[in-house]
C-alpha cells in the first residue's frame, strides 16, 4: 500500500510541477491570430486543430505504450501488486 501512495505522489508531483507554464500564452500564435482576424477565421481553426494534435500524440503514445508494458507484463507475470 505504501508503494501506491508514493506512486499517487509522485504522480501527483509530475502532473502540477508545468502547471505555471501551461497558463502562459504563445506570442506567436496570438500576433498570427490577430494579424489574420480581419482577413477570415480559418487560420484560428487551423491553429486550434494544430494545438490539439500536438497535444493529443504524447499521451496517445504513452497509452500505447503503456498498454504494451501491460500485457508483456501480464504475460510473463510480473504485475506489480499493491494491495
């Protein structure tokens, strides 16, 4: 049980350690956006898709990879036990 409550904290630790820098907003992005506006509004939508997907493939490819680790695991028996 101990070694789950310091993997929750470690955890826990990981996901709010960048919480200062996501609040941040991207110069570049905000001056392309507004240069654009007057023009139309298919670059915001762009940008948007664009910032969606580099964010959505880290963890796509940390859950494929953490389902591998899984069943590879599951096979030879080597499930961690918490309880």
């Amino acid at each position: 049980m101990k070694a789950f409550h310091f993997f929750l904290l470690i955890l826990v630790l990981f996901l709010t350690a960048g919480m200062q820098d996501s609040l941040a907003q991207c110069a570049m992005c905000k001056a392309t956006i507004e240069a654009n506006a007057a023009n139309s509004s298919k670059y915001g939508v762009g940008l948007n898709t664009g910032i969606l997907y580099l964010m959505c493939v880290p963890y796509i490819a940390g859950a494929v990879l953490g389902y591998l680790w899984y069943k590879n695991a599951k096979l030879k028996g080597k499930l961690p036990k918490f309880s």
